[in-house]
C-alpha cells in the first residue's frame, strides 16, 4: 500500500488517530494561521448553524490537537497555505503558533528549516549543499521577533533579501 506521508491541517485528529500517525511516522503540518481564520468563516456562515458551529470547535481545540500529536511523537513542520487568504512570508507566525501549541522554541523554529529539509531530503548545512541560509542579529530561539525580519536571506550562495554582509550591497 502506498501509505500517507503527512496530513495537512489534521484539526479532526483524535486520540486514535494520533495513534495510528505516530505508528505510521505521518508527519503533520497544522498551518494554525489559517486555522485562525476558522472563528472568521465561521461568523459569516450564517445559512449553515452545524458548520459554524464545528469550525468555532476545531479552532478552540486545535492547540491542544497538535500539543497532543507533538507529545504523541508525530513530527510536525511549519505551513502557512499562504496564497489565497493568507499573505506570504507569514512563516514567522506559524513558527510562534507552534510554540504556543507546545513545540519548544527549538522545535518550532526547526520545524520551519533544518527539521523541514532533512524530512523533505534537502540537505543542511554539509559539504557541497546549496548555500541556502537566513543570518539574525539576534538568535530566534531565544528572541522569536527577529523571526519576522531577518538581516539576509541567502539562496543558492546568492543573498536575494537584505545587504551583503561581505559587500553591504543586495
């Protein structure tokens, strides 16, 4: 059987479904920043009472859900579905939401980058890997606002955001 990698979202997860990922090794990304839109959608389904009502729930419980996969052993990486509703480079408010759902600060930064690219099979940092990094005046694990502006972001060994620290030009 082909068997699942990962669930997206996973606000339905109950106790035996926990489970059954945590057997399986099925990675959960939650994306709460889009969950956090639920209480919104919920307000403006007025026609559908039962589906307002379900999403109000999923959305109270769905830091306990992932507190619960993540005591469970699941791995869990950070998504934001940004795209559509949600705007991009949000990454920085998943990685908080993770952390208010029990990652530790290590965990939910790592679920953003290094635990996200080994379990994607990119490499890290290692001999010959792309030069693909993002450099912080300030650790983010101890100083999660710097998450939200970070001083350069290199990809492929070329800086595409902030100075050079080498030439103090983009």
């Amino acid at each position: 059987s082909a068997g699942i990698d990962c669930l997206e979202h996973g606000t339905g997860l109950t106790d035996e479904t926990i489970a059954m990922m945590a057997e399986h090794g099925t990675a959960l990304v939650p994306t709460l920043i889009n969950i956090d839109t639920f209480p919104e959608i919920a307000d403006s389904a007025t026609k559908f009472p039962v589906y307002a009502a379900h999403m109000r729930d999923l959305h109270r419980r769905v830091r306990d859900t992932v507190g619960r996969a993540h005591e469970a052993g699941i791995p869990i990486y950070a998504g934001t579905d940004a795209g559509g509703s949600i705007r991009h480079g949000r990454i920085a408010d998943e990685i908080a939401a993770l952390g208010a759902a029990g990652l530790s600060a290590h965990d939910a930064l790592g679920a953003a980058s290094w635990s996200a690219r080994s379990w994607l099979g990119r490499p890290g940092i290692e001999h010959a890997a792309p030069a693909d990094f993002v450099v912080y005046r300030e650790d983010p694990r101890t100083h999660p606002a710097v998450l939200a502006e970070p001083d350069w972001v290199v990809l492929r060994g070329r800086v595409v955001a902030g100075a050079s620290p080498v030439t103090g030009h983009r």
